[in-house]
C-alpha cells in the first residue's frame, strides 16, 4: 500500500512541478550566495589594500563591515527560503497529499 501511494504522488502533476520548483529555487539561492562569498574571498584575495582602508580615524576597516554584511546576507538568504518553503512548499505538499489519500 506504500509503494501504491508513492507512485501516486510521483504521477501528481502537482508534485512534479513542486520539485521543479523547489530544486530551480534553491540552485538559484545556492548560487546567489555562492557569489557573495567567492567574491568576498576573490576580493580578500586579490584587493586587499582595499579592505585594509580604514574608515574614518579608528581601526575598524572596510572589510569588517562587508564581512559582517557576508553573514548577515547569509542570514537573510536562509530567512527567505525557510519562509517560502513554510509557506509555498508545504502548502502544495499538504494539497498533493490530500489529493493522495481520496
């Protein structure tokens, strides 16, 4: 009886799109924040004496704040998948699964 249920949710039309969805979302976020970091290291990398500025007469530099705004940005990122998957993602899955079990 398992197996006869996963097959109908496999066949759900709804499903398929679902994981369409979900997978083309999260490489999209995936990549986003692949970006951010690798360019904070590629700019750690090859301009350091520009995160080595300082900013204004202390002895905080600009590369503390926009390291700061890497894990915030981080933060962020995961905020807006987990709601959208709390939202969106598990709403579909309920329907699909009511559609399932008639």
């Amino acid at each position: 009886m398992k197996e006869d249920i996963n097959e109908k949710i496999r066949a759900n039309p709804k499903y398929q799109q679902l994981v369409k969805t979900r997978n083309a979302y999260g490489w999209l976020m995936t990549i986003i924040m692949l970006v951010v970091y690798y360019g904070y290291i590629a700019l750690i990398a090859f301009n350091k004496e520009f995160l080595g500025t300082r900013m204004g007469e202390g002895v905080t530099t600009i590369g503390i704040p926009i390291g700061v705004g890497v894990i915030v940005f981080t933060i962020v990122i995961t905020g807006i998948y987990v709601h959208r998957a709390n939202t969106e993602f598990d709403s579909v899955t309920e329907e699909i699964m009511k559609e399932v079990k008639q």
